[in-house]
C-alpha cells in the first residue's frame, strides 16, 4: 500500500500549512480545503482519502454540520474523520463524537497522539 492520504479541512492557512508539514514530514500524502463545503465538493469525487481531520469552528458550515455530511456520502461512510477543535472544554469530546467524530484532537494538536491515530487508519 502507497502512503496514507489526509485531507485538512481548516479556514486557517497557517494551520494546515503546519499540519501538512508536520504530517508530510511523516509520508503522508495531504490534501485540503479551507471551507467545508469546498471538502464536501472534493469528498463527492473518487479522489482517494484514507482520513479527515476538520477543524470544529469554522465559518459558513462548521465541522458539526459538516461531518453528517460528509457521512452521507456512500463511498466516505467509514472515512475516519478526526475532529479538531481549540474549544477543548468539557463535554467537546463527546459533542464531537455525536456529531460523527471518529476521534476527538484538541488544539494545540499533540502530534504523536495524531499520529497513533492515522497509524490505526
């Protein structure tokens, strides 16, 4: 199997700029997208993703609506998604894995934590 391919929902440059090096620097593939609705538009293609990351708050449609979504579409079913947020307050976890979170990662992103998970991908 080639190298696992992320896709980072994120409104913030600066953020995916360093997840993608972080990650790239780790061989995976990155892709993104700075609005969810720029994702849902990729996610409908047969573009090859093996795991999301989505920020929680972003302007327009969040990650709370967004990931219902992105579930509703046939072939992203079991995509895991990785809900991130800086909102780390208590009750976020288990908000995010109502919302359809595979996992829940709080800013600022423990990066070996992060990569257990996409490990389990």
């Amino acid at each position: 199997m080639g190298k696992k391919r992320v896709l980072i929902i994120d409104d913030d440059a600066k953020n995916i700029f360093a997840l993608t090096a972080t990650l790239r620097s780790k061989s995976y593939e990155c892709l993104s997208c700075m609005s969810a609705q720029e994702a849902l538009d990729l996610l409908r293609t047969d573009e090859i993703i093996d795991a999301i990351l989505i920020d929680m708050m972003m302007p327009e449609m969040d990650g709370y609506e967004a990931m219902p979504l992105i579930q509703a579409i046939e072939h992203r079913r079991n995509t895991p998604i990785f809900a991130v947020t800086a909102q780390a307050m208590v009750g976020d976890r288990e908000k995010c894995l109502r919302a359809g979170a595979t996992e829940y990662i709080s800013k600022p992103i423990d990066v070996d934590r992060l990569l257990a998970l996409l490990n389990r991908v």
